[in-house]
C-alpha cells in the first residue's frame, strides 16, 4: 500500500514579509517549519504504517530547494520518500496552479492507494488545493477529517468529518483524497537516527522540475494564476465589543440609541 | 575553520528542544520538588533515540589480516556534537533530565562500546542504545573521589567468577539502572594499576542499592550508593583488561566531561533565556529592566561566557569525532561551561531580584542545579590539573 501526503513547508511567525510585486509572501530567510494539519496528515499514514508495515509513505510537495528542510522532518519522522518540485515555472502560483502542479507530480510518481493532505497551510488558509487535487485526478474526497480507520481489505476507508456542531460518518472507497484536521491525531516527534538517516546525501529526497513531471507549463504558475493577491496584510486588531445592560428593551435601546449619537454614528 | 552547524546537528537541536519544551519543561519543577526520578520521559526519550546519539547503529571493525566484524548495536548514529546539544537542550529546561541521559551514554555506554569484547557488546549495548535499560557508572568510593585510585572496592578471581565487596557513593542514576561500569581493586599492590572494570547487572547476587543522597540540586536525578557484599560477577564480565580500569576511568570521564559542560552550558543558556523574557516584562522605576544599562550589560557579560563556553563545548566534541586527543579540551570546556553555569545562574537569580529566590521562577532551581557541574565527573580543580598537566607536559 502507498499512501501520499501532501506537505508544505510554511513560514513559522505571522511576521512575515511581503513580496511587493508578486503579492506573496517571501520565504527566504523566514524560519520555516512543515505546516501543522500536514504534520496531521503525515501522522495518521504513519499510524497506518506502524499497523501494516509494507506501507510505503511518499511525501510530495512543491516550493523552493530549501523546502528539502522540512522533507527532511518528513523522513526523520517515519516517511519513506518525498518528492520536491522546484522550478522557477512553478512559483508565483496560486491554488489552482499549485493543484495542477501537485497533480502532475503525483501522477508522475505512480499508483497510490491514499492521499493524506492537511486541511489548510497557515500561510494562506485556503484549504483549496487538497479539494482541487482530488477534483483533477477524480478521486472521492473528504475533508476536515477527524477520525480515520481503515478496513481490513483496505479497499475502504471510514472517517468522521468534523461539522461545526457535530461530525458526519464517511465510508470512502480507496484510491481517495483526506484532509485532516488537528484533531486527528498528536503528530509524533523526528528520531535521532530518522535524522541521521534523512540528512544522508542519498537519503530518498527527489527534487523534480516541472519538465520531469510533465506538467502542462500553461497551467502552472504566477502567469497562469486566475486569482491575484491583491494585497497582504496583517488585519488591525478589532476593539473589543461591548454589551448593553438595562433594566428592559427599552432602556437598553435608550443607552444604544446614546452610544450612537456619542460616535457620530446617527 | 567552520562555524555552521551541519543540517543533520541542527535537526537534532530542533527535535531535542521540541521535545524538551513539551515533554521536559512542564515537569521540571514539579519533579525537583518531589526529587522524582522522570522515568516516563526517558522512555520517550529513548523511543527518539536520545539514549543512544553518538554511537552506531551497526558496530564494525576493520583490521589488517582479519575477517571485518559488523553487528547490530542500534545506536542512533549521530555525532558526539549532536549529543551535546542533545543534552545542552535537555539541560536548558531540566539539569536532572540531562545528566541522566549524559551519565547513560558517557558513564555507561561508551566504555562498553570502547572497551568491551564483541560478546559483551552484542549482550548489552542493543538494550542500553535503545534505552530499554539505563546504565551508571560506579568509581567514586566514600574515600576515593578525585583521588579515585585509592578504591577500597575488592576484586578476588575465585577462578569461575570474580568476588566483589565493598561500596561506591554518589552513583547517578544508581536506584534505576539496569547495567553498571564498576572499578574495584584486583591487586592492591599495583597501585592504579591494580584496577580493573566490571560490567555489573542489577540482580547479580550480593550487589544492592543503599542510600539515595539528599543533594542542594538536581533533585529529580537518583543519587545512590552501591553495595557489594560478596557480589558474584561472571568472568565474562570483565571489562577491558585485568589491571586497566584506572585507564578505563580516565578516558571515560574525558568524554563524560563533554557530556557534563554541555549540561552545564545548556542550563547556563535556559537561565539566560528565562532572564531575558524576565528584564522585558518587569519594570522598575518607569521602565522595564532591560532599559537600564548596568542590568543589561550583566546580561553582556553572561551571554558572552555563555558563548565562550558554547566554543569550548563544541570543540572538545568535534575532537572526540574527528578520533583525535580531546582530553585538555574537554577538561578546559568542562571547567569553563561549569563555571559559566553558576556565574550566569547566580546572576539570574540576582536580575530577578526577590522573585528570582522563590521557587516560582526556574532560576533557583538552575542556580541549585548549576553547582554540582564543578563537582562531578572531575571538580573544577581536577579540569586544571589536567589542563596545566597538558600544558608543562
């Protein structure tokens, strides 16, 4: 069996600089940790390894050559391979590029029976390309998934998505896509010797360029992007909200009514 | 000459200081104050291979004119840089924490993997590695401390085993090994060279634990006597040769200095830490401390020594890896970080003024800690008799 996961290396503060042209943020010299609900997607194919051992676990993400860092995490902590795709071809791109691009690289890779992706990246939020990959390779897809059990045959899986009141229990047919959530498991710490061996300059880190994918170059990248960042920034701080206390409506409406006319706002 | 860590060393910082923030911290006064030995975080410790760093996984040995020797010992494979900053990262929260795991590779395991016969390594390194079993060391008698040929412990070779009586002190981590490096005198009349080493277990008839030391600091690290009362130790568990056990003490300590000045420097640098955070947030006199510049040049002064010791530290480390003399050098950083440890915990205690003696803040605690890293495996004193001794050899 080989479960893919998808893993992005993020910037590790919301101090982050942006880049004033291409309206993202830069990564050079940002300290950089793997994204945590990524950290979630790896642990729960790392629990299903440590319960069928031929597993094999193939990280694949997209970023640049200094993205290897955190691949080397992946493997310190139980993966047995990833795939880098790095290519100046690739930058700048937005979701629906960057799930082109991943696409492409999975293809590229061979058959898998599973695909872990976390949720979102603390970076941008979107929680897009992980629906956009299942989407473009046809597979079922469940996301905010919380619980996660596979059955013997390994031909189903069976999950709980998470709902903001509640969770839906999921019966999926493999090959699928999963997006975790934190709530799925505690990702497990690197090993000394996972370390040792990931930094080993033949450990199974495969940086692949975007001709070795053979991905369509007009759908990848800041060029072929259909959404812009119009700008980033970090949101002022709100001010704290107030509740109106009264004897009744009435007067409640009064002191309202009082506030408002104090701001200017009527 | 370069002063980048490799990828794989910092990778273990990252890994070591995650762990020790979630795992160590959170426990650290709890377990000084009850003087509880943390035996939950060294299995967790042990499943990450922080028990075993600087060895190999597999063991192998190459000589002219023999059949190479490889088996499988299961260390973690790093080098003896990422083990001090295994055990600096450790100390940063929890000086008790950190000696455990430095007196286990140091104390324990290193003499086993240098010194002893491939049977003896095959039978104990792949559980002491993993951290299934802990290992101490046993020297320092009640009259043999830095004076340590003047054991009083017996050997007698009863012809299928040897005899053992008598007692060690201030053993770490002696109520919860499993497996004990022990020097006790074969022939008396040889002097240092009338000592040998022995690989004791937990369980060999006539050996037992006495009394747990009350210590000023490192509360949660035991701290115990040994007791050999006609103790039988099979032959096979001789270690190294009849006669060499002074050798095999002194070079062991040598490297269990690194282990010991990387403690030191590792809770020199979470005092400096926690203090830091401290000088930020308190304000006197209209503004917080770090705005006076008396405080924050003592700040300077700590930072500075702490680096200085950091060098030291690193070096003695790379020397050991790169199989060359690192006696002076662990002397000299083992002397230097420990001194660095009660200077800059003194004075963190001091920055936090009345606050800084209470227990609600570590730097007691570290301030407690950092004595005992001029003392043991070689007090301060011992360091310069070995470094002047390398200096007018």
């Amino acid at each position: 069996m080989r479960i893919i996961v998808c893993a992005k290396q993020v910037p590790d503060t919301s101090e982050v600089k942006i880049d004033p042209v291409k309206k993202t943020i830069i990564r050079d010299g940002v300290p950089s940790i793997l994204n945590p609900d990524d950290a979630n997607a790896l642990e729960e194919a790392l629990k299903v390894k440590d319960m069928y051992p031929d597993t094999v676990v193939s990280i694949v993400s997209m970023g640049p050559p200094q993205a290897t860092d955190m691949l080397v995490e992946c493997l310190a902590m139980g993966a047995d391979e990833a795939f880098l795709l790095s290519d100046r071809a690739v930058g700048g791109s937005d979701t629906w590029a960057t799930s082109n691009a991943i696409t492409a690289l999975i293809k590229s890779i061979g058959p898998f029976d599973m695909i872990f992706a976390g949720r979102q990246a603390i970076d941008g939020d979107t929680a897009q390309v992980g629906p956009q990959i299942a989407e473009k390779m046809d597979l079922p897809q469940v996301t905010y998934v919380q619980e996660f059990s596979i059955s013997e045959d390994k031909k189903t899986v069976t999950v709980k998505r998470q709902l903001e009141d509640g969770y839906e229990e999921i019966k999926v047919n493999t090959p699928c896509m999963l997006t975790c959530i934190k709530e799925l498991n505690t990702p497990r710490y690197m090993r000394v010797n996972g370390i040792v061996n990931a930094c080993k300059k033949d450990a199974p880190i495969f940086v692949k360029s975007a001709k070795d994918v053979e991905v369509d170059l007009t759908t990848v990248g800041l060029e072929a992007s259909p959404t812009h960042v119009f700008r980033s920034f970090t949101p002022a701080p709100k001010a704290p909200g107030m509740i109106i206390s009264g004897e009744d409506e009435k007067a409640q409406a009064q002191a309202l009514l009082c506030k408002l006319k104090e701001k200017h706002a009527i | 000459m370069n002063f980048q860590l490799t990828k794989e060393q910092e990778k273990v910082r990252e890994l070591v200081r995650k762990f020790a923030l979630a795992e160590v911290e959170p426990i650290a006064a709890d377990i000084d104050k009850e003087h509880r030995f943390p035996m939950e975080n060294v299995q967790k410790m042990a499943q990450l291979g922080m028990m075993g760093v600087p060895f190999p996984a597999i063991y192998e040995r190459r000589e002219r004119g023999k059949d190479p020797v490889s088996y499988p010992i299961g260390g973690a494979g790093a080098d003896h840089i990422c083990y001090a900053i295994t055990v600096e990262e450790l100390a940063r929260v929890c000086a008790s924490t950190a000696v455990i795991v430095s007196a286990h590779t140091s104390l324990c395991c290193w003499p086993i993997y240098e010194y002893g016969t491939d049977e003896q390594r095959k039978k104990y390194l792949p559980d002491l590695l993993s951290g299934k079993k802990i290992g101490a060391f046993g020297l320092t008698e009640p009259n043999a401390g830095t004076d340590a040929s003047g054991q009083q412990t017996k050997a007698v070779d009863m012809g299928d085993h040897w005899l053992l009586n008598g007692a060690k002190v201030f053993i770490t981590n002696g109520g919860y090994a499993d497996t004990f490096v022990v020097f006790a005198m074969t022939d008396k009349s040889k002097g240092n060279h009338g000592i040998s080493a022995f690989i004791v277990e937990k369980g060999f008839k006539g050996f037992s634990i006495g009394k747990t030391e009350d210590k000023l600091g490192i509360h949660a690290s035991s701290t115990t006597e040994l007791i050999f009362e006609d103790c039988v130790v099979p032959k096979e568990n001789l270690l190294g040769e009849v006669g060499k056990g002074f050798k095999i003490a002194m070079s062991t300590l040598d490297g269990g200095r690194i282990g010991i000045a990387s403690q030191a420097l590792g809770i020199a640098q979470g005092a400096l830490d926690v203090t830091v955070d401290y000088m930020k947030s308190r304000k006197q006199f209209g503004k917080s401390l770090d705005k006076f510049q008396a405080l924050a040049f003592e700040v300077a002064e700590m930072k500075t020594r702490i680096e200085a010791a950091r060098l030291l530290v690193y070096k003695a480390a790379f020397l050991k890896d790169q199989h060359k003399p690192y006696g002076p050098a662990a002397a000299m950083a083992k002397y230097y970080a420990a001194e660095t440890a009660m200077y800059v915990t003194t004075k963190a205690v001091q920055l936090h003024g009345g606050y800084g003696y209470t227990t609600d803040y570590p730097v007691e605690r570290m301030m407690r800690d950092a004595k005992i890293t001029e003392i043991y495996e070689g007090t301060t004193e011992v360091q310069k008799m070995v470094i002047s001794a390398s200096v007018f050899k």
